[in-house]
C-alpha cells in the first residue's frame, strides 16, 4: 500500500441541539496517495459532516485525525488554517469566488497567502493550473462574468494552487447540469491520473462514484462499505 | 506577514462599497473639520478676551500703599506694655506714594533672569479743564518704549504715533472717551490742573482705545517726565513698577518675594484677575467635550458599516478561512478596512478643518470695543491637528474593532453547508 496521506481513527460526533444525536460513530478510514475516493450515502448519512472534520475546519469531535501523519487534535486555530492553506484544497458545491478580484487573483490568493512563492511565481503557477484545466482565456476575466462551469473550474484551479496533498470536494458538481458535470468529474479524473492528484469527493450521485478507484458509502454515521 | 495580501484584500472589499465607504469617511472627516474649526475659533477668542485684560497686566506689580502705620507709639512704650491700648480713628501720616529707592529696585529686577521685563510708571489723578468743565481723570506716566514692548501700548493707539509721547515735549495721549468730552483732536491742546491746582497746557499726540470704556473715559498716558513735570517731582520719582516674568505661573511666589525683599506692596497677576482663567478653561473644556462627542458619532458610523459589509462578505470570509486564512487574518482585513476610513476621513478632515479655520479667520469681526481686531480670532495650534488625528485613529480602530472580532468568529462551516 502507498503512504498513507488521510487517517481518521475512530471519530465521533453528536449534535446536543434539542436532544443528543450521534451522527458520526467511530469512523475508522485512511486515504493513501494518489487515491481517487468517492464518499457516497444516502442525504442526512453524515457523508458531509465527516468531510468538514477531515478538512480541519469542524473541530468539535472525538477521535483523531491525522493528515500526512501529523495529528490535528487540539491544533489552534491558525495552526489549522495553515494546514488547510497549504495541504488540503477545496472545491464546494457553490463556487465560492471572490467577486472583487480577477479569475487570475482568486487562484492566486491561497499561494500569496502562503507566500512560499513569490508573487511572480504564484502568478505563474496560477497560469499554468488555469491552462490545465483550459480556462486560461479567462484569466484576467472578473469573476462574476462568467458561466456555472466555468467559475466551478476556476474554484479547482484555486484548489490546486498551492499543490496540495489532498483535494476535498463537498458535491463540487450538485449546481451544475449534467454537460457540466461531466466536465468537471472529467477534470478530476485527469488529475487523478495525469497529475497522481489525491482526491476525496463527497457525492451522491451513484454514476460518478462508480467511475472512481474506491467508494466509501456511509449509512446513518458509519461506514458499510 | 501577508500585510500586502492584507491590504490588498481589503482595498479590493472598500473598493467594491466605496459609497458605503464614503459615508464612513465623510462622517469622520465632517467631525475632524468640526473638532479642529471649534477648538481653534475657542482657542482663538480665550486667547483674545485673555488678551484684552492680562496683556494689558504686570505680572507682579510693585507699588507702595498709603496706610496707616500700625506700629503706633504707644505700644511701643513700656509703661503701657501690659495694657489693652484702644486707638480710634488712625491716619495715615503724610505718606508719599513714591517708590523709595526706585533707581536700586528697577537694577535689581534688570539683573533678575526670571523677568521678561520691566516697565517704571507714575499714576496721578488730575483735572482736564475744558472751558468751564473740569473733568477728573488719571495720567499715566510711562516709559513708551518698554510699555509697548511689554503691554503692547502701540496695539490701542488708534490715532496718532505713540513714540511722539517721548519726541514731543508735554504732549499727551487721550483715551477716546475722554477726548470726545473735551471734544479734543489730535494736534489740538489741553488743560491740566494737578491737585494743587497749577495749570499746564499740553498738545495732544494721540488717541487710544482699550475696550473697556471705563478706563478709555478716565485714563490718559503721558510720558514720565511729563507727569513728574506736573507732579512738581524730581526725576527718581514713580509709583509703580510693573514686571513682566518670562513665566507667568511663578508671579504668586515671585511677588511675596519681592514684597519681603523691597520692603513694598506687590500684587501679582493671578490674585487680581482669578476669575479669567476659570472662563478660559471652561470654554476649552466644552468645545473639546463637543469635539469628542462627533468623534463618538463616526465611530458608530464605521461600526454599523462594517457589520453590514460583514453580513454581505459572509461567502468571502468563509472562502478565506477555508482556504487557509486565519481568524487573525480575517481580522486584520476589517481593521484595515476601518483604519483606512479613518486615516482617509481623518487626514481629510485635518486639511478641512485648516481650510475653515482659515475662512473664519477671514471674516470680519470689528467692535468699538476691540480696535486691534478686524476679524474672527483664530488659534493655529499645532497640538489641536495631532490630537484630532489620534483621536480619529483611535475611534476608527475601536469601531473596528467589535465587527473585525465577529468577523474572524465566524464558522466557515456553518456558513457553506448553509447554502
């Protein structure tokens, strides 16, 4: 088996608003490099609320969760923003795009704030993942001018940006139709084997996950499959 | 770190609700201008009322007073050591008002570097005969040069020129009041009798005007050999001595001082006119207290603002923290957004408020009363700017503050599985 890059032991979350529900139940998982997993279930399983904590930013669980080995219990704050800035890329259902800056910018700004680089080159990176995923045209586009799909491949590109060690995806296609969608689920795929990008998607939609090298389906805040 | 990518975030968010922002500014920069128009227009006018009294007055004035000795014979007798002695109705005996040893006094205070300067002076009341009317009124006899240097004589001559007092011989500056019951001009000559009723003719240099009509009824200047001249005295005669100090806070110790030391009645400024200061630093007091108040009104202007502007970037500030972005980070977003209205609003307001201080300083403002001023009184202290620009930081930051700390709060969580 390759390095493991994803591990959560034994994880357990309860809402206590009005009376106590487990929703997770020792969830037990790990993800290893250049995985390509779908994470399925039925609405209300948990499938989301799993993903929250693995991406750091719910930390109101029990259990751990280690992320390129590292533990991410009782990290503060800023120690987990860090992590999430520079191992864990994000695509959500909505897009999410800062409407003040260029499609340039908005990929650029987890990079600047990593400042590993420096703005000539976060800039030149953000070229080069927007030329990946064809939409390099766009770039100095605002990013409220353009399409559904488009701004969802603006978001990958802005998760790719500062080569993560993971990429999450929460439903990253639920808002888009089906010509779309399959753009995008294309996209991952090609990173996935092109690039040997690791990647988690929360979906349920059965067709994708079927296309994907592992399914981890959930029911009622565990595991079954 | 990232304080570029800071502020670039957060000149991207003003940007986009420059109006909003605007109207933040605007509410900082009207009360800045407001803070800095009011103080210095205050400043201003106590500079001016304090001016037409305390410019006018000795620090420490030394004079001698006409009392009854109280050292009376009888007590000093030993017969009558063990008795209770009851004196009715002591007189002062001739007394003269004169300064003794004035000559010794005035080089003893030139020698003193704790004093500005000194002005020797003679105060003598006199008759002004006109015709058939006798007018009683005072003659001070002054040393020009010194009086306008330290009381700022020139100031209230508003006819003739105060140095011909010294050039002219027996020549005679009137209050205005004054000259118009003699209905005497400039050029023109008058009548003075002194107490003992010798008459002398005197050409009128000048007129002046105080402000107090009192004192512009009742008072005329003449120079100090003029008035020993009328007085029938030698020239080491005066009655008085006024001293300027370099600072005016130590003339209450300064004046016992010399009382003890010259062996002379010594009055200094703060006990003969208390009540000044207290006016002064009331009004000082309210138009600061009026000035803070605008200050607190932008704050919540900001305040509101910027809680608004953080309801509407809920995405934002979600995306951001998401993608690695600290609370701290948010944080420092709003604050800057909050102190750059501030500096905007504030420097703006500085220049605004220099600008009106500057038109008030031009409109007119002319009272019989007031003859050296022609228009508002303006005080450009440099202190009033640097406290309205600490003061507009201050607030901006503070008003930032409460908004930017529920910013960086927010659960970015909540906010995307919300959607």
């Amino acid at each position: 088996m390759n390095e493991i890059i994803l591990e959560a032991k034994e994880i357990s979350k309860s809402f206590n608003d009005p009376v106590k529900v487990k929703v997770l139940s020792d969830i037990t998982m790990a993800i290893a490099k250049g995985e390509f997993v779908a994470l399925t279930g039925k609405s209300g399983c948990g499938k989301s609320t799993l993903l929250y904590i693995l991406s750091t930013m719910d930390t109101d669980y029990e259990g751990e969760l280690l992320i390129d080995t590292i533990s991410m219990v009782r990290k503060k704050e800023a120690a987990l923003a860090r992590v999430r800035n520079e191992k864990i890329g994000f695509v959500f259902q909505f897009h999410y795009l800062l409407e003040e800056f260029s499609v340039l910018k908005n990929v650029m700004l987890p990079g600047l704030k990593l400042a590993r680089l420096s703005e000539k080159e976060v800039e030149h990176d953000a070229m080069e993942k927007l030329k990946i995923l064809g939409i390099d045209k766009l770039a100095m586009k605002k990013a409220n001018q353009l399409s559904g799909g488009e701004k969802q491949r603006v978001a990958i590109a802005r998760a790719l940006i500062n080569n993560p060690d993971i990429i999450m995806g929460d439903e990253p296609t639920g808002n888009l139709d089906k010509k779309n969608s399959d753009n995008v689920f294309d996209l991952f795929k090609k990173l996935s084997e092109e690039f040997k990008q690791t990647l988690l998607i929360v979906t349920h939609d059965q067709s994708f996950a079927d296309r994907m090298h592992r399914i981890i389906e959930m029911e009622d805040g565990r595991i079954i499959n | 770190m990232n304080m570029k990518l800071i502020g670039s975030i957060a000149k991207a968010l003003l940007l986009a609700r420059w109006k909003q922002t605007m109207v933040a500014a605007i509410g900082v920069t009207f009360s800045i201008t407001m803070f800095i128009a009011l103080l210095s227009f205050m400043a201003g006018l106590n500079d001016l009322l304090d001016g037409l009294l305390l410019n006018r007055t000795a620090h420490v004035r030394l004079y001698n007073e006409i009392q009854p000795s109280k050292d009376q014979p009888v007590n000093r007798s030993a017969i009558y050591k063990n008795d209770y002695n009851f004196i009715h109705s002591v007189k002062p005996a001739a007394a003269r008002l004169q300064i003794y040893n004035s000559g010794a006094i005035l080089q003893a205070l030139k020698k003193d570097n704790r004093v500005l300067g000194i002005a020797p002076k003679i105060i003598t009341p006199v008759f002004f005969n006109d015709m058939n009317i006798h007018v009683a009124a005072v003659i001070n006899g002054i040393d020009v040069k010194s009086e306008s240097k330290l009381f700022y004589f020139n100031d209230y001559i508003t006819e003739g020129v105060s140095g011909d007092l010294e050039k002219i011989p027996n020549s005679i500056v009137l209050g205005k009041g004054l000259a118009n019951q003699l209905s005497a001009a400039v050029g023109d000559r008058v009548q003075v009798s002194n107490i003992s009723g010798e008459i002398f003719q005197l050409k009128v240099t000048g007129l002046f005007q105080t402000g107090v009509q009192e004192l512009d009824k009742t008072q005329s200047y003449a120079s100090i050999v003029t008035v020993q001249k009328i007085m029938g005295q030698p020239n080491t005669f005066i009655t008085d001595i006024q001293v300027k100090l370099k600072n005016v806070k130590e003339a209450p110790a300064i004046a016992k001082e010399y009382a003890a030391l010259f062996e002379i009645e010594a009055v200094d400024i703060q006990t003969a006119n208390s009540q000044f200061e207290t006016g002064s630093f009331i009004r000082t007091l309210i138009s600061y207290a009026v000035g803070i108040v605008l200050l607190v009104v932008a704050g919540f202007g900001i305040y509101n603002i910027l809680n608004m502007m953080i309801y509407e970037k809920m995405d934002t500030i979600a995306i951001l923290k998401a993608t690695g972005f600290s609370g701290r980070d948010v944080q420092n977003i709003f604050l800057a957004i909050a102190t750059s209205i501030g500096v905007l609003g504030g420097a703006l307001g500085l220049l605004l408020g220099f600008g009106l201080s500057a038109i008030i300083d031009q409109i007119p403002f002319s009272t019989a009363s007031l003859p050296t001023i022609k228009t508002y009184p303006i005080n450009y202290n440099p202190l009033f700017y640097i406290i309205g620009a600490v003061f507009s930081l201050v607030t901006t930051f503070l008003a930032g503050w409460f908004p930017s700390r529920k910013a960086s709060k927010i659960d970015p969580v909540i906010i995307i599985r919300g959607k």
